[in-house]
C-alpha cells in the first residue's frame, strides 16, 4: 500500500472509455475516399505528416483532426479535388463527434471504490468542447473533485494542475495508457505514475523503451491499482 498518495487523476481517452479505435475507424474510411488519388497506406502516412506539422497550431482532438484531413484532400490532389470529397470528410468528422461512449471494463468499479477515499482528479488532452460532452455522456462526471482538459501533458502542464490542487508531486498518481503523455512527465516531476496500455495506440503516443522506475508500475486492468494502493 502506498500511504503517501492523495490525489488520483485519470487520462480520459482509452483509460476511462473507448477513443482511439474510433479515430482508425474514420482515418480509414477518409483514406478510401482518397483512393483515385493515393493507395490508403500512403493517404495515412501523409495525413499524420500534416498532423504533426499541425499539433502546436491546432492542438488534440476532432476539430484538428478534421482541419487535417481537409488539408491532406488538398495536397494529395494538389488542390484539385472536389468540394464533395471535402463535404464527405466534414460528415466523416461530425460522426467522430457524436461516437457513443462506452465505458472500459472495471472503470465504474474502480471509481466507485476509490470514492470518498481519495481526491479524483481527470487529466486529459482533446477539444475543450469534445471531451465536456463525452464526461457527461459518461455518467461519471460526479466521481470527480476537478476536471482538466489539457493543451498539451508535459511536466510544466502537470505541475500548474499541481499548483492548482495544492498537491505535492509525492501524494500525486497518475493512471494512463500512453507512456509519452501520462507517466514520463509525472515521473520527472516526482510523482507516482501507473500504465494501463491499451490494445489500440495513436503513433504519436507510441513509446517502444522498457521504463523502470521506482515510481512506475504497470497494470493489465484499471481495477488492479485498488490493489496497489490497499483497497
């Protein structure tokens, strides 16, 4: 049991729900309405050159993504292609927005056993907007004392949430599925950092190293942190 920690935050995209695989599902869609111009794999490649040239302008989530592929219908055509094929790409996004939440197993019961125990926090990247409807569409905006949709999660991002809850790093954890966003930067600053991978990873989250860390530990399901920390 680890006595020190205090206060839980929780990455929301593929720690709490479901989020990745619905961004393949219309990345691959997109690239078949591509396919007069490019084969898919190259329709892909070229698409996350333009989001990664795009991230500190746009930042996280569907709005970017969207802005993306509109960009990417310009360059594969090199400005020939038609209005329709842009308008297909808006629907494509618009039905990204209004995918169905649905919950990973044991997250319920993990925050339903950590209630009243300790401060929850969530720490997540995206569009302000976007991820304000998915909380609420999940049912579990009330398990949690403070909400914080992130531009970005480097060390500084998470020290000024520490600032904000008068948290020290040591009585803070964080539990994530991307090693690149939610455990190396928490590591850095001091704090307790838990990997809870996922099946389904976006490339630029992808982080191949093995991590040792006296900080660190990795879980198969959300719900063995309860057991790390005594619950």
């Amino acid at each position: 049991m680890n006595n020190d920690i205090t206060t839980i935050a929780f990455d929301a995209d593929d720690t709490l729900w479901i989020n990745e695989p619905y961004f393949q599902e219309t990345e691959k869609e997109f690239c078949a309405l591509l396919k007069d111009y490019l084969p898919q794999q190259a329709v892909s490649k070229e698409l996350f050159t333009i989001e990664m040239q795009n991230l500190p302008l746009y930042g996280y989530g569907v709005k970017g993504f969207m802005l993306c592929m509109i960009e990417t219908i310009s360059r594969v055509s090199n400005g020939k292609a038609s209005l329709e094929l842009v308008n297909k790409t808006i629907e494509l996004g618009h039905e990204l927005l209004q995918k169905p939440i649905e919950l990973l197993d044991g997250v319920l019961h993990t925050l339903e056993s950590l209630n009243g125990k300790y401060r929850l926090v969530i720490a997540t990247k995206g569009d302000l907007l976007d991820q304000e409807r998915k909380l609420k569409k999940s049912g579990l905006e009330s398990y949690f004392h403070h909400i914080e949709i992130m531009s970005d999660k480097k060390v500084s991002d998470y020290e000024k949430l520490l600032k904000h809850l008068d948290c020290r790093s040591e009585n803070f954890l964080m539990l994530g599925n991307s090693i690149q966003s939610d455990i190396l930067p928490v590591l850095e600053m001091g704090g307790t950092a838990a990997h809870i991978p996922y099946h389904v990873t976006w490339a630029h989250e992808q982080h191949s190293q093995q991590l040792k860390h006296e900080n660190f530990f990795e879980l198969k399901k959300i719900d063995e942190v309860l057991e790390f920390l005594g619950c």
